[in-house]
C-alpha cells in the first residue's frame, strides 16, 4: 500500500493540487519537492511558438491559420512542462488532450508534439509508465479518428484523409519516445539500486566496524577491570592486617590499569583516519604469559599446554580475545583457582583452544553473563570456526574453540 494512502493522502501516481495541499498530504518539505524546470520549459514553449508560425507559412493553403485558440493551445502545452516533474501524470494527459486538440482544429504539423514527447519522457522516468502509454494511445486513437473519419466535419473545409503511411510514421515516432523513454527509465531504476547497494554496504561495513570495536573494548575492559576489581577486594581486606600484601595488591591494580589503557589506545586508533597504520602491533597468542601472570595477579593459577603456531593476525587477535575472555570468565563466575588452557594443531588446517576449570560457578552465569560468550562466537565466526561452551559433567564449564588456520574471504571480498 502507498505510504500516501496510509496517512490519508492522495495516491502517489495522482498528485494534483496546489503546492499547499501536496506539502500537507504527502509531508513533502520545499527542499524535498523537484525544482521548477524554468529554463528548458522557457527554451522549449518558445521554440514550439516559433516552430509552429514556421510550418504555417509552408502548410498556407493546407491547414488552417495560426489564430489566437491555436496559439493558446501551443502555449498551455508549453507551459504544462513546468509541471512535469510535480505533477507528471497530469502533464502528459494535458499536453496530449492540447496536442489532440490542435490537430483537431486543423492547424499546421508543428513542433507541439515535442511537449507530448518531453511529458511523456518525464512521467515513465518518474515511474508513471501506463499514464504515459495510456496519453499517448489517447493521441495516436484521436490522430486516427480526424485523420480518417472526422476530417468531414473538421476545418480546414476540402481537407482529404491521411494515408495510412502517415499513420504508420505517426506511430513509430510515439513508439520511440516510449522506447527511449522505458530505457532512461531502466538506467536510472539500475543507478538507484546501485546507489543504493552501495549506501547498504557502507552501512554494513559499518556496523561491522562497530561490532569489533565494541568486541575489542569488552574483552579489554573486562578482563582487566575483572584483575583490578579482585585485588582492590584483597587490598581492602588486608590493608589494616597485612599492609605489604595489600600493596602488592595496588601494584597489580596500577599494572593491570595501565596495560587496559595502552590496549584501549590502541583499538581506539581504528578510529584515526582510514589508511594510517596502526601504532602498535594486534596482541596475539605470544601474549599467553601475559595473561597467565594477570590472572595470577587476581588469585588465578593457568596451566596452558602445547605451543601456539604461527598464525595469520586476525586469526591470532581472535585466539587470543578468545583466551582472555575464557580465562575472565573464570576469575568472574568459577569458584576454581586453576584453569587449564589446551592449545592443538596436529591436523596443520585447524586451531583448538580448550580453556577448562574445576568449578563449581558461584552464580547462575557460570559461562559469563552473555555478551562475552557471543562476542567469541562472533570472533570465531567471522573466520569460519565454531564455539562450544558450556558446564562439564563433572561440575567444571569448558569453552572449546576450532579456528580455521587458513581464513577463507568473504563474499564481498572477492
């Protein structure tokens, strides 16, 4: 349904009325409306004036002389042009009925069909396309009816019947204009749908660009609030009984605040204008014992087994957040101490990371809260790998990660 007859308008293939009716109706803005094409619509209804008084001097004799309705009817069909892009449906109607008209009352072949080719272009560009075909049809029908039956009646007196060959001439020129009026029509749908896959595709890229970001500052922040959040705990609860402890305790915190900050940095640059090189490298897999020591900071003991390949950076990024995110997880939501982290790429073609603790959960989220497990399913996702997680039978949670060692590219990308 048109989205004018929803809020009560006119129909969107009639629009008529004064300027004030259609901004009320259809809450078109000025700046929304076409422009008044008054320039080609002055050039044209001046040629047509001066075209038409040129074939009446050489038809004198064989059509009826320019009077004052002719010359109206020559100047309401140019001036109906300066509708054409307001009103399409209702200019190509009215410059055929003046054409029709003029014919009618005899007067000389002259450059008025032009207006009717000019309206008719306009209304099937605009998408009016059995307005135009219906004008025309109305024109050609009436073109054959004076030239075949009512010439009797009509002026100029003595007049004779057209020949059928001028009939044939008469409609392969409107089938012309529909012709190169159907294929600018085509062209200009085809721009506007690759306009408009292109503006979809920015936007995707987009959201896409947004996702990871925030992916990247979860997993940042999370982990690192999660350590500082633990030592501030046992800073508080030995700060009067145990002082030296409890300034291990802030060293951790200051540490661990600091790392989160270079790491915030460095996503945040993304953000700097498109082309510049990062200015630090992606954290990956060699940044194990990095996160091994963090967690020990906050109380967590990490055995990791098997030595990490060499792998491709967006697949090492991914490891890695994939690691941290599991290894938070434990800290936040396990009442286990220790962690395991199993990493194994006998097959050469896959990467699997096993990240398991001993449990119990020390709430309902035993995995996490949600939106860390559905950003590793999203990391591992966008490189063609899958995610498993969840509580073991033995009352531990385990989180198993397959990453392809070799991403394959994206539809878009090729």
């Amino acid at each position: 349904m048109d989205e004018q007859r929803v809020r009560g308008g006119p129909p969107h293939w009639w629009r008529h009325g004064p300027p004030w009716w259609n901004r009320w109706a259809t809450g078109d803005t000025e700046e929304q409306r076409p422009r008044w094409p008054w320039r080609s619509t002055a050039l044209l209804t001046v040629f047509v004036l001066a075209g038409s008084n040129y074939a009446a001097e050489q038809q004198v004799g064989e059509k009826a002389a320019l009077d004052p309705f002719a010359r109206m009817l020559l100047l309401v069909a140019g001036v109906l042009l300066l509708w054409r892009l307001r009103y399409p449906v209702l200019v190509v109607f009215g410059t055929a009925a003046a054409a029709m008209l003029y014919r009618g009352a005899g007067y000389p072949y002259g450059p008025i069909f032009l207006t009717v080719a000019l309206s008719c272009f306009s209304a099937i560009v605009a998408g009016h396309r059995r307005a135009a075909w219906a004008a025309l049809g109305m024109l050609w029908a009436g073109h054959v009816l004076v030239a075949h039956w009512l010439y009797r009646w009509l002026p100029p007196s003595g007049d004779d019947a057209a020949s059928w060959g001028q009939e044939v001439v008469v409609a392969t020129w409107m089938v012309a204009i529909l012709a190169v009026s159907e294929l600018a029509r085509t062209r200009r749908e085809q721009w506007a749908r690759e306009r408009a896959e292109r503006a979809q595709a920015a936007r995707r890229r987009a959201d896409e660009e947004r996702l990871r970001i925030a992916r990247e500052l979860h997993d940042v922040l999370a982990h690192s609030i999660s350590v500082i959040n633990v030592q501030a705990g046992v800073g508080l609860a030995l700060l009067d009984t145990d002082p030296e402890q409890a300034r291990t305790a802030l060293t951790t915190i200051k540490a661990a605040s600091k790392e989160a900050l270079g790491e915030v940095r460095q996503v945040l640059d993304t953000l700097r204008t498109p082309g510049d090189a990062p200015r630090a490298p992606a954290p990956g897999l060699d940044r194990l014992p990095e996160l091994v020591e963090q967690a020990a900071g906050a109380g967590l003991t990490v055995e990791v087994e098997g030595k990490p390949p060499r792998l491709p950076p967006g697949t090492d990024l991914a490891a890695f957040r994939i690691v941290q995110e599991a290894l938070t997880n434990v800290v936040r939501h396990s009442g286990s101490r220790h962690a395991r982290v199993h990493l194994d790429h006998g097959d050469g073609t896959t990467l699997r990371l096993r990240i398991d603790d001993d449990g119990p959960a020390t709430g309902a989220d035993a995995g996490g809260s949600g939106n860390g497990l559905a950003g590793m399913r999203e990391r591992a996702a966008a490189l063609g790998g899958t995610i498993e997680a969840g509580p073991r039978a033995d009352g531990g949670f385990r989180v198993l990660a397959v990453l392809p060692l070799k991403v394959k590219p994206k539809e878009d990308d090729r």
